[in-house]
C-alpha cells in the first residue's frame, strides 16, 4: 500500500493541514518548535491510535479547540483506493476504515504498519522491559497472524488470575484459570520467541552495515525459567501471589535482553553507542516486517541529524533507500542529510504551522 493523502484538523498547533504523498523519501524541514515533528506525530496517531509523544488525547489537541481528527487515503492497488481516520470528540475516539466504524483498535492498527524512531525511541535500552514486550509485540503482531487474538486472550486470564489472587481465593479454585492461562501463556510465548528467532537473523544482516566491528546479540527472556514448567511455578509460587495480589511469573513479564560484544547495553554502552543500537534494532524489525509482513510498512524517522553523527547518518541513508518503503523524515535542514537531489521524492519547508512544498 502507498499514503497518498492526510488531512489533519486542530492537531497540536496546526488548525488544518493537508500533504500529499508519493513512494520514496519525504522530507520535513524547519526549525525547532515549527511543527514538523507534529506532522510525524499526526501520521503516526492516524495508523497506529498512538502518538510517541503524549499518553493522551487531549495533549494533543490544539489550543482553545474541542476536537481534532486526522484522516488519511492509501493507496492498495492500481485501480482501488481505502481511507482511514480518527478524531477525538466529547472525550471519545473514534475509528473508521473507509465508511465503516471500527470499534477494535487492533482491528484499525493492523491496516497500515508504521514504525517511528526518534529521541523518544532510546528509552527501548534505558528503561522499563514493558517498553521492550511493546516493541516485541509490535513486530509479531503484523507478521504472524493470529497473534492479536492469542494476546487479547491472554490479558483477559492474566485479569481474571490477577482478580482472583487479590480476592484471596484458595489454590484450587485458581486451577480453571491456571489451565487457561497456561495454555495462552505457551501460546504466546511461541508466538515471540518463533519472532525473534526471525528478528535475530535480520539484525545480523544489519549490523554487518551499521555495526561492522561490533558484535551485537539479542537475548529473549520467556518470563519464567524455560526448563521448568509453568504449571508447577505457579502451583509453587501461588502463596507469593496471594501475598503480592498478581501473577508474577508469565509472558507479562518478558524481556529482551541486548548485548554489544558481549556486554549488556544498558548498563555498559555510551550514549552515542546506545543511539546506533537502537537504529539497528528499528530498522532489523522494519526491515522484517516488510519481508515477512503482508502490508509494506511506513518508516518515519524525527530529527536525525541530532541523534547520529555523519557517517551514521550516511549509513542510515543508505539502508532505507533499499528497503522499497515509503520513508517520512524530520530535520532542521536537509543539508545535514547530505543527500542527492535524486534520493528526495518530495521536501517540505514547515514554519510555524504553515508547509511550503519546496521538491
């Protein structure tokens, strides 16, 4: 698929805005506080219901303003075109594909696949194992079917457990639901590792790129120890349960540990190290998902220019132009880029909530 359009209406400081879009490299160029960020953030929040920038709605509507939409035509094939949209009203949001009112948002997020990498993404080494289940999940969910239910299936006996367990009951009225969960948890489980095993082979590829004298690995941790069954851990661990009022081991409590020669990022890397690791790991799973995905992916990267130095800027330039995807790209100026004129299909100047099409 190909965006070929987005309108969006009292989004951040922009009162309405409309780009059109082509295939290849689009550029987004301005000063800072200009609003080019925001129109990432815009097209981000219209594929994904998600904005990489505030947790909620509201802080995303323009001042003085009492709704906001963004709505978007792609491109499917040569003769058909489908629109999305969504808009946040009277506290609400809602979703449409086409004419139709979607009321699942992993039913509307699975239309159009779009990764985003900016100042914001560092946090996926540095912080929570949430953020790293997120980014993990991202990926098996738009490529192995079936995910999405599995997961949903998942969170509603992890609920149930988790209410139970605060309710104080007994062992034996946990065991229906132990049963269930168990049989998700192996099923979720199977879904990740059977990912990452996909995952670990396409950051190798990439890496011999963006990292050519470093080695870098991947360790996925399940959430509970492999050798042993979860059957028996829970029966184990329920009086500890009781006592903390969850579950705490599971699939709720994967991690994915990342390694540079070895040694543990997190705790050992440099800050310039950590931003090339963290293009690497976005760009493996891109790169994936347009490889083993049904939908081609949107790829947008903010402000590039003050996260890599020049020969990684170069190096990152290089991989996208090959991956045959739409790319949209945020900086203060385009000469930081260094690019041809050849490798821009369309460039836009943003001023203080105004675009001007420049290419």
């Amino acid at each position: 698929m190909l965006l070929e359009y987005v309108e969006a209406h009292n989004f951040r400081l922009f009162k309405n805005i409309s780009i059109d879009f082509t295939e290849g490299l689009h550029i987004f160029f301005g000063e800072n506080a200009s609003g080019k960020t925001s129109i990432l953030e815009s097209i981000n929040y219209l594929c994904s219901c998600k904005s990489f920038l505030s947790a909620t709605p509201r802080r995303i509507l323009r001042k003085n303003s009492a709704d906001f939409f963004v709505r978007g035509r792609f491109l499917i094939d040569h003769n058909r075109s489908q629109s999305m949209s969504i808009s946040w009203r009277d506290q609400k949001i809602g979703l449409k594909l086409g004419y139709e009112n979607i009321y699942k948002s992993s039913e509307y997020a699975a239309f159009q696949p779009i990764l985003a990498i900016g100042p914001f993404s560092y946090r996926l080494i540095d912080e929570s194992p949430d953020i790293r289940r997120k980014f993990i999940d991202w990926g098996v969910f738009h490529v192995k079917h079936g995910y999405s239910m599995i997961s949903r299936d998942f969170n509603r006996a992890l609920m149930q457990r988790n209410k139970l367990l605060q309710q104080g009951v007994e062992s034996h009225l946990l065991n229906a639901w132990d049963t269930e969960f168990i049989k998700l948890a192996i099923k979720l489980d199977k879904y990740r590792a059977d990912y990452i095993d996909l995952f670990r082979e396409q950051l190798a590829k990439l890496c011999r790129i963006l990292l050519p004298d470093d080695q870098l690995d991947i360790h996925y941790s399940c959430g509970w120890e492999r050798d042993k069954s979860l059957d028996k851990i829970l029966e184990k661990t329920y009086q500890k349960d009781i006592e903390r009022r969850f579950t705490y081991f599971g699939p709720q409590r994967a991690d994915l540990s990342i390694f540079l020669n070895g040694l543990n990022v997190k705790e050992t890397a440099s800050r310039g190290q950590k931003k090339i690791i963290t293009f690497a790991l976005y760009l493996a799973q891109m790169q994936l998902q347009n490889n083993q995905g049904k939908k081609k992916g949107i790829l947008m990267i903010d402000d590039m220019p003050s996260e890599l130095d020049k020969k990684h800027i170069g190096m990152v330039i290089e991989l996208i132009s090959t991956m045959d995807i739409q790319i949209l790209m945020s900086c203060i100026s385009p000469d930081l880029l260094n690019l041809q004129s050849d490798e821009v299909s369309r460039m836009f100047h943003v001023k203080q909530g105004e675009l001007v099409k420049v290419v």
